[in-house]
C-alpha cells in the first residue's frame, strides 16, 4: 500500500470559519486535518463541474445554435462545400475590384 507523506502547513482563517472546524472535528470525532483535507477532496471534485446556472445557459445556447441550423438535404450541403473548395482552389476573384487611388 502506497505510503501518504504528510505536509506541515499554516494558513490563516477568520474565526468563525476555524471554528467551524473546530466543532465538525468534535462532532464527528476526527482531527481538524482530517476535517480539512476531506473539505478540501470535496472541494476539488466540485470545482471542475458546471453549477446549476452554468449548466442551464450552455442548455440555453445549444438549443439555439441547433435551432439556427437550416433544414436543407445534405445533398445540397455537399454540394455548396464542393462549390466552395472549387473557388478556393481556383483562387482569387474571376472580376478585378475597382482601385481607390
């Protein structure tokens, strides 16, 4: 079994939040450590998720970025793409734009 290395650190809490601490150690019987490092385990898992507003306005956007998509057959897609690459291929525009000098 892997061997855990413990860190000595100090940091600095306002009082209501040491004594928070304080009293979730004694209730549950544990060391502020480990009161500490099991907040700061959930923290971490928490902090890469979307909240409830985050995840409802990307839901928001997809429905209307997939609602602006145009019903056309996909035929007539594949066929404006090949159009496109021909263009770009042949490169340049077919009439001269007029100079401003």
């Amino acid at each position: 079994m892997a061997r855990t290395v413990n860190v000595k650190m100090t940091f600095t809490l306002d009082g209501p939040t040491a004594e928070r601490i304080d009293r979730t150690a004694q209730r549950l019987g544990v060391s502020k450590s480990g009161v500490v490092r099991e907040a700061v385990r959930e923290y971490a898992a928490r902090a890469g998720r979307l909240s409830e507003g985050e995840r409802l306005r990307l839901l928001e956007v997809f429905d209307d970025v997939v609602a602006r998509i145009p019903a056309r057959p996909a035929l007539a897609v594949e066929r404006e793409i090949a159009a496109v690459r021909r263009a770009r291929r042949e490169g340049g525009r077919r009439t001269p734009t007029p100079r401003s000098g």
